[in-house]
C-alpha cells in the first residue's frame, strides 16, 4: 500500500464547513487504497493573532512561551479534522508535535526538524486510522514545544512525508505554481511540472506558495511534491495518476521534466530597498568596513554591485535590503560614517526586484542579455543586477514592475494560448 501525506494549509481548515470539505479530500485518498497522514496547519488568521498576543504582552517575550502559544493553532485543527473523520466513520487519530515524536533543535520560534522517528505513525497507520498530525510544531531538546517559523507546516508536512517514504500533497488555496503571479499577468500559466531546484529559488525570492525550508527538504529527500487546490471537488475524477499526471503542479527532479523551458517562472519583490554610497575609497578593506557593521546589525543584504571611477581612486557602492530595514541600515551606516570614509549616501524604497528563473539557463547562452534587452525596449532602467546558474535579477523602480513582468512573460514565450 503506498502511503500518502496531505497537507492543508490555513484556508483550507479556515471553519468548520472547510474541515469537512477536507475531510472528503481525505476519505477519497483512503478510499483509493492509500495510507494517509494529514499534517494541518492553523485556521487562516489563528496565528497571527496568537502572535499578536505575545507581542502585545512584551516585545522581549520569552520564545520558549512564544512556542507555547503560537502552536496552539494547530492543535485546534488536529483534533478537529480527526473528529470530522471518525464522524465519517474512518478511524483517526490527532498527534501534536511532541507526541510523534518531530525532534527539533533548541532554536525556539525558528527551530529545524532534527528526526522524526517514524514507527509511532507507521504502527497507527498498519492498524487503519489515518493520522491527522498538527504542524509547524515539535519538541526541543529541551523537552519543551517548539515552532518551526512562520509557514512551518509545509515543513512538517513533507518532513513527515520523508520519514514513511510518502509522496506529499500541499492543497492549498491556488491550484498549482504559476509562471508567474496572475494578479498582475493575466496570461500566467499554471506550470505541470517544476524542479527542486527552480522551486527553491522561486520560494525564496518570494513565491509564497511554499515555505523555502520545505523545498529544501523535498530536494534533499526527493519527496514528490504537488501543490494542487484544496477548493476542487473532492469527488472530481481528475487526481493523481501513476506517472504523476494530475492537478496542480508537481515538484520534482529535473529528470521527470521532458519539455524543460529556458526560464519556467518569473518571480518579483516589491520588499526591497536601494542604498548607494557614493565615492568611497577604492582600497582594501573598504567592503568589509560597510557590510560588516550591517551584519553585525543583523541586516542582511541581497544584491551589491560596485564601480570604480576612472581614475582608480574613488568607487561607489550600489546594494539592496528588505525594505524594511532600510531606516536601520542608514543609521548603521551613518554611525560608521569615519571609518568607511565616504563622500555621500543616497537610499530608495521605491524599488522592486524581477527574476527569471529556469535551468535551462545552464545550457543556453544569451537569457539575460534577452531580459536586458526585453526591459530597455520598455524604456525601464536597470539599477543592479544579480546572477546565479538558474537566475537573474534585476532591480528596477517599482513603478514600471507590472510592465516588467507583461514583458518578460511573453518575451520568454510563458503567455498561455
Ligand atoms: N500556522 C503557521 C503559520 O501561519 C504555520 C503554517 O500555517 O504553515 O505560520
Ligand atoms: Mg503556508
């Protein structure tokens, strides 16, 4: 019997009517023949505001309570879908993080998946019941409860899903990952098939529909992975077939994709702010002096370009930060102002990053030249850029980011018919 793990994120457990709906998604996997574990996360909205709670209590609250709190979401909807099951009469059970057992590091609010032992599952599993198990928590060393970050439970799902040798389904409430975001492109299109690795870079340059860690996690275990809409008909006929057909997009090896594209998605940022130092000694050191302190301040940076002047002497110093750090960042560099020496500092937060991703880039000249091209055509000016095997960025001002994306989509022939 193969075995199954489902897992449905805030909007699909949102009330009681969505748990039932979910439930019947889950009743027809079993049905099928699989055995299935469910991981579930919060009701939409639950943990931001038990996070709220805590802020609203200290600003310095202790992370160990923090984990105390934040996981109650999920145990809510564990034990509720489990019931919604047995009322449909198939045997299942709820399992909170701590009772699995998801071993953790001790890094409360942020902790990573250290083990799963699996035989607790396995053992319920062989006797009929399907285990409805609450994400985004696990126990610490410590023996205290912890919370994986927030989207966490898209970890613990194929996390889970690794540990019996499942394959791993993520409904959520879009029906697959796009070529790009719909909301602004109309002709998005829902891809069939995406690699690890390009998943990887479209979640972390900022595709929401799953959490970065859990990418990783699929990479590394190659768990198949399908995002796929919990809103479709339970009872539609359309599902999953053997050779992994069926809705939504499906995560895989690059190996399983026959018609790979040059780029297969496009991703933006509008979080992202622009520092220039302007004339700064071109000398040793000078790099280190500037990123240095920002580190220290825990502000991370994305792209850097630089450029020396003519005559060797002067260079100045283009970088990005999450918009919201930019405040922090001017202060941190200000501070510094006599050791890094520079002549002046300019910052603007009306900037927006757009990435092609694709791995067909490793095998074809000329895909950022066509980006390049694509935007100065549109008369949009590039402020920086960013390179990796399978990705470009370019930073850009904010107002031209719609047009940006429209351009590229079809440039990179990614318009639907
Ligand atoms: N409920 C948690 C959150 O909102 C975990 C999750 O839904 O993935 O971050
Ligand atoms: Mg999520």
């Amino acid at each position: 019997m193969s075995r199954l793990v489902m897992k449905f994120g805030g909007t699909s457990v949102a009330d009681l009517d969505r748990i039932r709906n979910v439930a019947r998604h889950v009743k027809r996997e079993v049905e099928a023949g699989h055995q299935v574990s469910v991981v579930v996360s919060a009701m939409a909205g639950k943990t931001n505001e038990l996070v709220a709670y805590c802020e609203n209590i200290s600003p310095l609250y202790d992370a160990r309570e923090y984990d105390v709190v934040v996981a109650s979401g999920e145990q809510v909807t564990s034990g509720l879908l489990a019931m919604t099951l047995q009322e449909m009469g198939i045997p299942a059970r709820s399992w909170q993080g701590w009772q699995v057992p998801v071993k953790t590091d001790g890094m409360h609010g942020a902790a990573r998946i250290m083990d799963i032992p699996p035989d607790n599952l396995v053992s319920a599993l062989d006797r009929g019941m399907v285990n409805v198990i609450a994400g985004f928590q696990g126990i610490g060393p410590d023996g205290r409860i912890t919370t994986l970050g927030r989207g966490g439970s898209d970890t613990s799902a194929v996390a889970v899903a690794a540990a019996l040798g499942a394959r791993c389904d993520i409904y959520t409430d879009v029906d697959g990952v796009y070529t790009t975001d719909p909301r602004i492109v109309s002709k998005a299109r829902r891809i069939e098939r995406i690699s690890y690795e390009e998943m990887l870079e479209l979640a972390s340059l900022g595709a929401k529909v799953l959490q970065t860690r859990s990418v990783e996690l699929a990479m590394v275990h190659k768990v198949p992975l399908r995002v796929r809409s919990s809103f479709d008909d339970p009872d539609s006929p359309f599902q999953v077939t053997e050779d992994g057909r069926g809705p939504g997009t499906l995560v895989c090896d690059e190996d399983e994709i026959m018609e790979q594209q040059v780029v297969s998605g496009i991703a933006y940022s509008r979080d992202e702010a622009q520092v220039a130092i302007r004339r700064v000694k071109d000398k040793p050191g000078v790099s280190a002096s500037i990123f240095g302190p920002l580190a220290d301040a825990g502000i991370s940076v994305d792209m850097i370009v630089q450029n020396v002047s003519a005559d060797g002497v002067f260079a100045n110093l283009t970088f990005t930060v999450a918009r919201k750090d930019l405040p922090r960042a001017l202060k941190v560099l200000e501070e510094n102002r006599e050791q890094i020496g520079y002549e002046e500092i300019a910052s603007a937060d009306n900037v927006a990053k757009v990435s092609i991703v694709g791995i067909g880039m490793r095998s074809h000249a000329g895909v950022a030249a066509k980006m390049f091209r694509t935007l100065a055509e549109k008369g949009i000016n590039i402020e920086a850029i960013t390179t990796s095997e399978i990705k470009v960025s370019v930073l850009i001002d904010e107002a031209y980011l719609e047009l940006a994306l429209r351009a590229l989509h079809s440039a990179y022939g990614l318009d639907a018919a």
